[in-house]
C-alpha cells in the first residue's frame, strides 16, 4: 500500500532507506521516544551495560548506522569520556544532527562522524575494539555483507553487538504491539513528521528481519563466535553479542 511492497532490487531499497532518514532526521530523535514510549532509552542503556566498556582511553568503537549518536554517546559516557568512536552513518542529514548534539554534550573530541556504508566499511581491518548497530541493521539491504564487513573490522577479541526489533515472545503483548505498530506507528508519524508512509515503512521492515533464533545463526556464519542474544520487553526488541576470536 506504500509502495515497499513493490521495491525489488537492493539499490532501489537502499534508496528508500535513505528518504525516509533524509525526511525524517530534524524529528527523529523526539519521535523515537514517542514511539517506543522512551522504551528505546532503556534498550540502548541495556546494550551499553552488557557491552561493558572498559575506562580506557585506546578503546576504540565503531558505532554503525549510528544517526543522531544515541548509542555512542552512552559508550564514550559509559567509558568516562574516554573511550574514542566513529559514527558511521550512510546518511548525511542524520550524521550532521548527530554532530552538532555532540558539540553540545561536549562529546566533539571523543567522537568521529563518518560517512558510509555498512556493507562496505571505509575502515581498515582489525581495528576497532567493539562494533555496535542499533535499529540500523534491518535497514541495511544484504544483512551478510554488513555482518562480515563487521567481522573484518573488528580486532581479534573485538565484541560484535547489535540492537534490533525481533520476534515478540508473548501472546498478549503480541496483539498490542501489533495494534501499536500498525495503526499508532503511522498515525503518529502522520501527525508529528506529517509523513505516515515513511512510518509504515518503518513498521514494515521490522516485520521482515529474521527473529533471534535466526538472526543469532546469520552472526554465527559471518565468522562470529560464542553468539547469543537477550530479549528486552518480551521480545520488542533483542540484543545479539558474537566475538570476533
Ligand atoms: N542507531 C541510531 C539509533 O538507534 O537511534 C539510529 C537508528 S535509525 C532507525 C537507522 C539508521 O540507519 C539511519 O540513520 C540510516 O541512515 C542508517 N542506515 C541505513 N542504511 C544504512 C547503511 N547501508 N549503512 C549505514 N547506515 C545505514
């Protein structure tokens, strides 16, 4: 009905993706917290906490589709303010939100924005200590590029982690959330952003991204070792951890 359903090939999804970011970055970050009721803050928080960076000033992270800069700006807090990031984002309107929020938190000296691609990192190999994507990966049109690319990033021992809606494990809550993402999600956006298609898009990608058990397996095959994953809010959203070894 809003035209996903016709895009085929992975250029024409990519290009999409990169629309609705494009229309949306000014308003993205008040309208997450409407529409996971702030709920993404706790998730981002739980993500850091199992990441556990250590307080050391080489540790080094690579934040990808890291938009706005949520996530990294938990890690170099988490880290106190030691730890350095890059925030890759392919999108030039969110990195540059991204950017002037952390010349306000004063964060501008331990973050590097960048842009690029999650299938094709612009990075050299064996280098980052921790690479983590949030609510970026379902976005990303070959999931097995983006993850070897991650791979191939990542120093021996480095922490692959991943923040991303799953597979809600709850049968009750499965019906609200369903009411929630369907009808809410795109009436929100319609109102708020003036834009309910680029919010039912949104819902729409959510639906088609492997669950934990299968997401989980995808890690395994890019090279990632001891993988697992944790459910948040009876399965909204998951977090999956692999090691590069
Ligand atoms: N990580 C942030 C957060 O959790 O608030 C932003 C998540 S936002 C839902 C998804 C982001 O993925 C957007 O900023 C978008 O531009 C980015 N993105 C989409 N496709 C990408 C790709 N192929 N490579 C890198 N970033 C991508």
């Amino acid at each position: 009905a809003y035209g996903y359903a016709t895009v085929s090939g992975r250029g024409e999804k990519q290009e999409r993706v990169n629309e609705v970011f494009h229309r949306v970055a000014e308003r993205y970050d008040l309208m997450n917290d409407l529409m996971s009721g702030g709920l993404h803050r706790a998730w981002k928080a739980a993500m850091v906490a199992w990441l556990s960076p250590p307080h050391r000033p080489e540790y080094r992270f690579l934040d990808v589709a890291g938009g706005t800069g949520d996530v990294a700006f938990r890690i170099v807090e988490a880290t106190r303010r030691r730890a350095h990031g890059t925030v890759l984002d392919i999108n030039a309107s969110m990195l540059a939100v991204g950017a002037e929020r952390a010349i306000k938190k004063k964060l501008g000296e331990n973050l590097t924005f960048t842009e690029g691609n999650a299938e094709e990192l612009p990075l050299p190999d064996n280098h980052f200590d921790a690479y983590t994507i949030a609510f970026g990966i379902r976005n990303v049109p070959r999931i097995g590029e983006a993850l070897k690319e991650a791979y191939r990033v990542l120093k021996p021992g480095g922490r692959f982690m991943c923040l991303e809606f799953s597979e809600v494990d709850l049968p009750v809550l499965d019906k609200v959330y369903d009411a929630w993402s369907f009808q809410a999600i795109p009436r929100i956006g319609e109102i708020v952003a003036r834009d309910r298609e680029s919010y039912a898009y949104l819902v729409e990608s959510i639906r088609r991204f492997p669950n934990q058990a299968n997401f989980a397996a995808a890690i395994g095959e890019a090279g990632f070792e001891r993988v697992d994953y944790r459910n948040l809010s009876g399965g909204i959203a998951a977090i999956h951890s692999g090691w590069k070894l």
